[in-house]
C-alpha cells in the first residue's frame, strides 16, 4: 500500500511539466522546451507501467488524472507554438477536425468491438501527435540535425502504446 500513490503523482507530474513547457516556450526558451516535452512524453508511459507493476491501478487515476494531464500535455504543445506564432489558425482547425472525427465513431458507436478499434486510433493519433510536437521543439531549438529524431521516436512511441494496451512492457 506504500507506493500505491506514484503512478497518479507520475501523471500529475506530467501536468506540472506541461506548465513549464508552456511558460518556457512563451520565453522562446526552445531547448528547455524541448528537453521537457520528451520528459512530460516520457511519464505518460511510465506512469500507466507503474500502474500495472505496483498493482496500483485506480479510477481516479486511469479514467481522471491521466487522461487529464495528456490533454494538458497536448494543449500546452500546441499553445507554445501558436501563442510564440510557428503556427497558425490552420493548424489549430485541422487538429481540431481531425480530433472530432476520430472521437464521434467512439461516441456514437454501439458496438463494443468498433468502439475499441476507434479507441486503439485515438490512442496512436495521441502518439503520433505528442511525437511530431515533440520533435517540432526539438527542430526549433537545434536545427536540421533533429529532424531524424520523429523515426525512432515515432516507433518508440506507438511501442509505448501499444504495450500499454497488452499490459506488457517490452524494450
């Protein structure tokens, strides 16, 4: 019962990262920024890892906190590079369009079956969608040189996603 309390402080943590990118990207502080993404990135797996190794799974937890500090996480992403100008309106209606029409099948869905495989998309847009932010931050603050970084991290991501669905956690 002793640890039972670090998979949520994991996500919440995740939450406080996701302030800081987003301070740190309105002071153009683009590696700083960059280095927390891939931290706030980082306990979005782990925290659903210690969930299931500490047995420490909870509602709270699975249906509250974490999905609400990975929605932090992505607003605080993409509102770094709208309010500092990298990006602009189109961006902002294409995300949000291409968001609903993932969520309405999941919503309007009667079968059980469908609505999971709708789910397993969201979940790797989610992915693929931290993953090319994360790296936008890190092309921002040291050039060319991190464009190579979205491959394996893309991989690294969806591996992430995916052993979280299994409940397995496989490196």
């Amino acid at each position: 019962m002793g640890y039972k309390w670090v998979p949520n402080a994991v996500s919440m943590l995740r939450g406080v990262l996701s302030v800081i990118l987003f301070i740190c990207a309105l002071q153009y502080y683009w590696l700083a920024t960059a280095i927390i993404s891939v931290l706030a990135f980082a306990t979005d797996g782990l925290d659903g890892w210690l969930a299931h190794w500490l047995n420490a799974k909870s509602d709270l937890g699975g249906r509250f906190i974490d999905p609400a500090n990975d929605t932090l996480l992505s607003v605080a992403l993409v509102a770094g590079l709208f309010f500092t100008g990298i990006i602009g309106w189109g961006v902002i209606w294409f995300l949000a369009a291409f968001t609903v029409v993932i969520w309405i099948p999941i919503i309007l869905l009667k079968d059980r079956w469908w609505r999971e495989r709708f789910r397993d998309v969201s979940r790797y847009y989610c992915v693929a969608f931290i993953t090319f932010f994360v790296a936008i931050y890190w092309y921002i603050a040291i050039g060319r040189a991190a464009a190579w970084l979205i491959i394996p991290a893309l991989f690294a991501g969806f591996g992430v996603s995916y052993t979280r669905q299994s409940r397995r956690f496989v490196l």
